[in-house]
C-alpha cells in the first residue's frame, strides 16, 4: 500500500511538472520578445551613433540575448548566415513559434543591405511586427500558463487515484 501512494504522489508531481513545463515554455517565449524589442532598441541608436559594421553593432546590442552575441570568427560566412544560425540556436532556447523564426530570418536577410535611413525603417518596421508578437505572447501567457499549470496538476491527480 505505501509503494501505491508513493507511486500516486510521484503521478501527481509528474502531471504539475509538465504543466509548469509547458508554461514556462509560453512565458519564455513572452521574455525573448521582450527583449527583442530592446535590442532593436539598442540597435537603433548604436547605428544612428556608431560607423561599426553590422556584427559589431548587433554583438554590442545584443544585451542579455548572448545567443544573439555574433563571434567574430563567423564573419567569413556574411552576416545572412551566421544570423540565421544565431536565430537557430535562439528558437530552441526560447520555444518560439514558427513566425517568430520566420521573421527574425527575414529581419536578418535584411538588415546591413540599405543605407542608414533605410536600416532605421528597417528597425521601425520589424519592432511594430515583433510588438504584435509580443501582444500575442502576452496573450498567451495569461491565458494559458496558470491553464497548463492546472491541467498538468489535476492530469496526475487523475492518473494518482485511478492507480490507488
């Protein structure tokens, strides 16, 4: 009888570990949006102030995204490649949703290719269409986190009585 509560308890935190797994996927989704939208920020100003060249300027701009931090051994490939290796490592991190990858690609492929005016449109743009994403994450996060959460408890409570 012991070994059968034992079990039961294990089934239940079980059940609340998936749910707290799937909801801190969706909220580290909303995070990486988030502070996407600051290094846009940054990226901004460091390429209104600075003459460097676009890996120097997203590296320094970067902030907390380290993923986003380009090694400067990578630079032989071109900027449109290692970008997308960075947005690469970034989605498995972060659980991003498939537009979120698409458009960072997009951004990336298109970033460094116009003069200073156009890069700042570029920037403008890009942080509207990631606000939207943010929204949508936000969104998410508050209606479906404490939802896994909850799920993911009573799921293993259910699996724990029936096995008792």
């Amino acid at each position: 009888m012991l070994l059968k509560v034992a079990g039961a308890v294990l089934l239940a935190a079980a059940g609340l570990g998936a749910g707290r797994l799937f909801s801190g996927r969706i909220l580290r989704r909303k995070e990486f949006l988030a502070a996407f939208g600051v290094f846009l920020g940054n990226l901004s100003t460091a390429m209104r102030y600075s003459g460097d060249d676009i890996f120097t300027l997203v590296t320094l701009s970067a902030g907390e995204l380290s993923e986003l931090k380009l090694k400067y051994d990578d630079r032989h490939r071109g900027f449109e490649q290692t970008w997308s290796k960075s947005v690469s490592a970034v989605s498995k991190k972060y659980a991003l949703s498939s537009r979120d990858v698409t458009l960072l690609k997009e951004f990336g492929s298109r970033l460094g290719k116009t003069d200073l005016e156009g890069q700042l449109c570029h920037l403008e743009l890009y942080r509207a269409m990631f606000a939207a994403q943010l929204a949508e994450a936000e969104q998410a996060v508050a209606s479906k986190a404490k939802l896994y959460r909850t799920l993911g408890l009573f799921g293993g409570v259910s699996s724990a009585i029936i096995l008792l």
